[in-house]
C-alpha cells in the first residue's frame, strides 16, 4: 500500500543524511554494546531464583490481567516495591514497566502549569517526551554545567515550583554532573531535584547503589529514577520518592494507571536481581575492566579522543555517520559488538563509537579492541 508523503519524505531524508535506523538481530561476537553491565541478563541463578519465587508466592502465571489499580495489583508487587525502597534507603518505590514509561509518567504529570523545569541539554529521550505533555515552563542548560544553570535559575523570578533534572550517568556520555555542590545549590533554593540513575544501579555504591546513596544525598533529591533493563539485567523501573509522590503518581502519571502492570514474572526478576547485588563480585570485576580499560585508552594514545568517564560507558568521538559506521563494521567484522551512535541521536559533529563495558570482557578482548581501534583512529 502507498505511504502517506511525510513518511516517504523523512525516510529520503534520514537516508540522504546518512542516518537511517534499521534492525539488526543480535549477532555473536564480543559485547561491548548491551547494557548488561554485570551480566544479570544471562545469570542463570537470577534465573531459576525468580522461577522459585514465582512458586512460592502461587503466582505461576502469565500475565497481570490489567493495570494496577484494577486487576493487576498483587501482594508481591508491593513486597519487592518495600524491597527497592529499603535498599535506596527511600520512603517508597513505584514499579513501572520502563525508565521510558517511568520517566513520561513523572514529568508528564508532577511539573505543574506555572512551575518550572531545568534540564541538562544532554537528558535522555524519555524525560524530554515527559517534559513535552507538560504545562510547565522548562528550560535547558549546557550540559554538566552547573554555574550556567546557578545564573539561569537566579534570574528567575516565579512564583511556582522549580525542579532540575540530571542523570547520575549520561547515557551517551558515560560521565557524571557535579551531584553534591547541585544537592545543596537545590536545598539552599528549595528547588526539586529529580536524578535519572538508570545507568549507575549496579555500577556505583557499595552494592550498586547508584551515586545518589554512594554520596550520601539521598535525602537531597526529591525523587531518583532506577531502570532494571541495564545494571540489573530485567526490565522494568521504579520512581523512589516520599509517600505522597508515591500516592500522587498512582492518581496522575498516566502511563502508570492506562497499561497492564508490569508482569509479576518481571517483578520477580528485578527481586532476585537485587537479592544479586547483595552479594556479587560482578560489580567489582567491571571496575577492574573500567580501570583496565581506561589505562589501555593512554596507551594507544586515545585519551584525547574519548569523553572523560569512570562509569561502564565509555565514548570515542569520531564525527560523521559515516565514518563512525565505517569503523564500528570494521570492528564488527572482527567479531567486536560496538555500537556508532549517530546524529541525530547526539548533535552533528558529536557522533561517536560507545563502547559498554561489562564483568565479562576479558582484559584481552579491551586490549584487543583498542588495539584495533587506534590503527582506524588519527591521534
Ligand atoms: C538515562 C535513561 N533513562 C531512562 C531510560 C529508559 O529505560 P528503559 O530502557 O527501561 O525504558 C534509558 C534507556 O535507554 C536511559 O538511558
């Protein structure tokens, strides 16, 4: 059947530019490109555990027949929800199905019309899409910049609330703002801080934590966002906050009241993941491979190239489409998964290769890889 013009139109032009998306299924190789950052996904113990719990709560079943607040609520959602705020040290967790759900829901719904908003200019997808359905005023600074954002917000003169959001760690970006000083500039100007920490769970804090608990400012940040589907290798979220931030989203984010609860299945998963973290090496061998990794970096000489980051994200810039994609298949074709990450994903001139590091890569593999990449890479 013939397609709409818009269709055909944006399709030519996402090709002219050199940046058309398309599928491609996993392939085997050496990942330097999941989010499994502590190989969870594939953690057979997590596995057979959540299976376990499954039988023992009498929730042998496929589905949760309807939202929340209708058929889909369960004792065992709210257990593991009591689970994830006791190791956040945070009043209340609320599951969703997504970061993307999680973060739509939050910022589509608690930023009211008259208050404010102030977002990094690198902010994830989710919370730009949230901010788009609300009434709010929002404004965006450069990122990680913190003196930029001081002299935004003191020009300000409102009468509502005013909110920044940050993440702990840039997903494109691997690196992380300036918490502390931002905690008590918030706290100092009673403003809500909100912190997406999808890519630090699992990765920062005694136990994966996040930063947030790492810094001890948990009680600083009005709410923190964790996502299961990377350090912990499930799927799902949850928004940490006060009791009343629970009961307000369960009254007004619409993407956690209009959808089918999250699978008492994946609730089991994120609970074993979790009983995981308590007493895994995981953690440890990827700070070992970040370290390695970053050492390697100096070596060949790369150091200029890559966005200063001590988390599992590690960036190349290598601007262009075409050249990021000409490199990355060349380490592919030498069984290396690493990911170009195109405009107009990041800015033009900012494309890069984002190489995710796991517990699992061999030191050789990182060696291996940068190895390869310095004979593509002019210094
Ligand atoms: C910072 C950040 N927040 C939220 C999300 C969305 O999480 P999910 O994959 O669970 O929808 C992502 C994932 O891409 C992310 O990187």
């Amino acid at each position: 059947m013939k397609s709409p013009h818009g269709i055909q139109r944006k399709l030519q032009q996402r090709k002219q530019n050199n940046s058309l998306r398309s599928l491609s299924v996993t392939a085997e190789g050496i990942d330097f490109y999941s989010n499994d950052y502590l190989g969870f996904a594939k953690s057979k113990t997590i596995y057979t555990e959540a299976i376990q719990l499954l039988k023992q709560k009498n929730l042998e079943v496929n589905s949760a027949t309807g939202s929340r607040l209708i058929s889909g609520n369960t004792n065992f959602h709210e257990e593991v929800e009591a689970q994830i705020a006791n190791f956040h040290q945070a009043e209340t967790a609320l599951l969703f199905n997504s970061g993307y759900d999680a973060n739509v829901g939050f910022f589509s719904s608690v930023p009211q019309r008259g208050d404010v908003v102030f977002y990094d200019e690198l902010i994830h997808a989710s919370i730009r899409d949230g901010l788009q359905m609300s009434l709010a005023k929002t404004y965006k600074f450069k990122h990680n910049n913190l003196k930029e954002l001081q002299r935004k917000v003191d020009k300000l003169t409102t009468s509502g609330d005013i909110f920044i959001v940050t993440e702990s760690v840039f997903s494109m970006d691997g690196d992380t703002p300036e918490l502390e000083k931002l905690a008590n500039f918030c706290t100092r100007k009673n403003i809500f801080l909100i912190v997406d920490e999808a890519h630090a769970l699992g990765v920062f804090g005694e136990k994966g934590e996040g930063i947030i608990q790492q810094q001890n400012l948990q009680d600083k940040v009005f709410a923190r966002i964790m996502t299961f589907g990377k350090g912990l290798g499930a799927h799902g979220a949850a928004i940490l906050g006060s009791s009343q931030l629970k009961e307000f989203l369960v009254n007004f984010a619409r993407s956690f009241i209009y959808t089918t609860a999250i699978s008492p299945h994946a609730v089991a998963t994120i609970s074993s993941a979790y009983q995981a973290l308590e007493n895994s090496s995981a953690k440890e061998k990827l700070k070992q491979n970040i370290q390695y990794f970053q050492q390697q970096v100096e070596k060949f000489q790369l150091a200029s190239k890559f966005i200063k980051s001590e988390s599992a994200i590690q960036s190349c810039l290598i601007p262009g489409n075409e050249q990021v994609k000409t490199i990355a298949e060349s380490l592919q074709q030498q069984e290396f998964m690493v990911k170009p990450i195109l405009s107009p994903t990041v800015p033009v001139g900012e494309e890069r290769l984002r190489f995710c590091l796991h517990s699992y890569n061999s030191q050789e593999e990182i060696f291996k890889v940068l190895q390869l990449l310095a004979t593509f890479v002019s210094k």
